[in-house]
C-alpha cells in the first residue's frame, strides 16, 4: 500500500487539499491532480 500511495503523489512535504468530504471517502487534490480514496484507506495516512 506505501508504494501505491507513493506512486498517486503522497510525498512528505507534498500540499494535500481536502475537495470533498462524505461518510463514503474523501476527494483530494495533490500538485492538482483529483483522487478519491475510501474512509479505511483515508484513516491509515497520517499527515502533520
């Protein structure tokens, strides 16, 4: 899964903005690119 998130942009240091938010998953935008992920996958990242 690391790789995975690695490869869709989820770098250190990398701006993630929040476009949608639903009790489905979120909508996010990372260097402008849109990705939906689900609420299990979504809870496994921690950002600071």
């Amino acid at each position: 899964m690391k790789q995975h998130l690695l490869d869709m942009g989820f770098v250190a240091g990398q701006i993630v903005q929040i476009i949608g938010n639903s009790n489905q998953g979120l909508v996010l935008s990372i260097k402008g690119v849109r990705l939906a992920l689900n609420r299990g996958l979504a809870h496994r990242i921690n950002v600071a």
